[in-house]
C-alpha cells in the first residue's frame, strides 16, 4: 500500500479508535505493511500469545487468522477480542477437523496418546490436545513430554518431522500441511541459492524436508529475526511468507533479505493473512465486530493445554 493523505487519515483514526477503546493492536509477522507499522506488537505466534495473556487493554485487535485472535480469547477471556476478517482460515487448521481428531483418538485409545498440536488449529483441536506448541517452542515443549507416551503430533507432518529429526523422539504425525510452505521447492530454492551464493537460506520448518535440507537455518519467524540480526552476512534468502520480510527490513534497514521463489512465484502470500486490511481494522476498532466468542466450557478446556504451553516455554 503506497501512502496516500487517505491511508495517513484512517491511520490517524485507527490510532484515535484504539485511543477511545482502550485498544491494542497485535500483528503477525506476516501481515501487510500498513497494519505491521500501525500495530503495538508485530510477532510469532508464541509473542502473540504471551501478548494476548499479559494485555492490560479493554480491547484486542487481532490481525493474523482465526485461530490466533481465538487463542487470545481463550487466554484471556475478559477482554474483547476483535479481528478484521472472521473468514482469515488456516490450511493447516482446516486439514485436522476437531469431530476427525475426536474419532481418531477413540479408535486408538489402546495408543493412550499424549497429543501435542500446534497452535494453528481450531478451539475444537486444542480442547481435544495434552500440550500446545507453536514453530517457536516445539522442540523444547516435545522434549518435556513424558518418555513413557505414545505422542500424536497434529496438524502438521512437516513441522512434526522435523521435531522428531531434532529430538529424536518418534511420533505418529497427523498429514496436514500448511498450503504457503509447502510450494517452495527444491528446484526452487536451488536456483536462489545459486543466484545468491553468499547469502544464507532461512527456512520456516513448515517447509518439506526437500527446502528444510538446503537451509542454513530451521527456525519460527522470530528466530527468524534473532538469526540475520547476530549472523555477519548482510544478505539473506528467506523461506517464509512474503509478509516477513517487511518486518525484517524494519528492523535491520542495512541488510537484504531476498523472498525465497516457489516454482510459480518470485515470493509467497498466504491469501488468509492478506485478507486483512487497514480498512477491515479500522472498521473492527470502530464497531467491535466482528467479536471472538466461545463456549465457556469448550475454552476452559482449550485452555489448559495453553497454559502448559505458556509454563513450559518460560
Ligand atoms: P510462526 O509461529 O513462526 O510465526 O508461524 C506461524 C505460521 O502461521 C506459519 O505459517
Ligand atoms: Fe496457515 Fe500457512 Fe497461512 Fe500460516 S502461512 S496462516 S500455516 S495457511
């Protein structure tokens, strides 16, 4: 989004709204430009969530997907939580529906299973979970389970397998996949790399083991961050969503950070995380809708395994 007098005034007023709400604003690293310089707090999705719990605000503007403003909510119930867009999905959530995960688990009851599910999954998924874990902590959370457990790993088999390479803890991976990720490919990231020999490649570990070998480092998007801020190159290629690249040239303005191609495009856009728009935020400042709301007793529920996840990644 270019600068226009429009877009400065609906920033004036997002900041008034938030103002008069006692508002804030909390952005994944993968939305727009306009709504990461704008918001409190640009994050993962474990920054996120420990921003969501410890808020002192009346009201939280959640731009990422459903299942982040709805983790919010279910951390911190007293407050408002509104999102721009309430249609903003998750492949990965839509790929392990909470009734499929229910059945799965009553016909392997003999398993016992310790399920571990990674945060982006449906309210339904994380009720039905032991421990949550998000990119930034799933090998620290992995690592606290019970030896004597069977763990089901859910949604996705390709984080999943590269926890387990990192552990060496085996686990029986639910198949889901994150849509954005998995279009990078070996070729691809081949080519870049031979395009831009010096500069490390930093990869999601979303990505298939084919991207995930090529890569100088595995990391969540705020790793991410830590890794090009402490590595001496000044040049780096990166596997993630394309939103990310915004917040690294924010914080380190002297380095390149070049979009990691897939076979079709030069970078990748996950059609969820863009449907939010300055316009959408503005618009849930103002009439506090659309509103995150959920069954008390399916929160309680959800709860609990968050809060592990809080405690055990401390
Ligand atoms: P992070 O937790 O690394 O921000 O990842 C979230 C996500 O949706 C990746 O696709
Ligand atoms: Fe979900 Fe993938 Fe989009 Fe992340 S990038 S929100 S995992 S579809």
């Amino acid at each position: 989004m270019t600068t226009t007098l429009e877009s400065v005034d609906l920033v004036a007023d997002i900041l008034r709204l938030k103002k008069e709400r006692n508002a804030v604003i909390l952005a994944h690293n993968y939305q727009i430009k306009a709504i990461q310089d704008v918001a409190d707090y640009v994050g993962d999705s474990l920054g996120l969530s420990y921003q969501a719990k410890e808020t002192n605000a009346d009201v939280i503007a959640f731009c990422g997907v459903h299942f982040m403003a709805e983790t919010a909510k279910i951390v911190n119930p007293e407050k408002i939580v509104v999102l721009p867009d309430k249609d903003a999905g998750c492949s990965l959530e839509e790929s392990c529906p909470g009734p499929e995960l229910e059945a799965f688990l009553e016909k392997h009851r003999d398993k016992n299973y310790y399920v571990v599910a990674y945060i982006n999954c449906s309210g339904h998924v994380k009720a039905l979970s032991d421990v949550i874990c998000t990119s930034g902590n799933a090998v620290r959370i992995v690592e606290h389970v019970p030896a004597d457990r069977n763990i089901l790993f859910v949604p996705d088999a390709n984080l999943g397998a590269w926890v387990m390479e990192q552990t060496g803890r085996p686990m029986d991976l639910w198949q889901g996949a994150c849509y954005v990720h998995v279009e990078f490919t070996r070729d691809s990231i081949l080519k870049i790399k031979e395009e831009f020999p010096e500069a490390p490649v930093v990869a999601h570990p979303e990505c298939t083991f084919a991207v995930r070998l090529l890569a100088d480092e595995v990391c969540s998007t705020e790793k991410m961050v830590q890794y090009c801020r402490s590595h001496p190159a000044q040049s780096f290629v990166i596997v993630t969503e394309s939103g990310m690249l915004h917040r690294l040239r924010r914080e380190l303005p002297h380095k390149t950070f070049i979009p990691g191609p897939t076979d079709r495009c030069a970078c990748a856009d996950c059609r969820f995380m863009k449907m939010n728009t300055l316009e959408k935020l503005h618009r849930c400042l103002d009439t506090l809708q659309p509103r995150l709301e959920m069954p008390a007793a399916l929160r309680q529920r959800a709860e609990i395994p968050l809060l592990r996840m809080l405690e055990w990644s401390r």
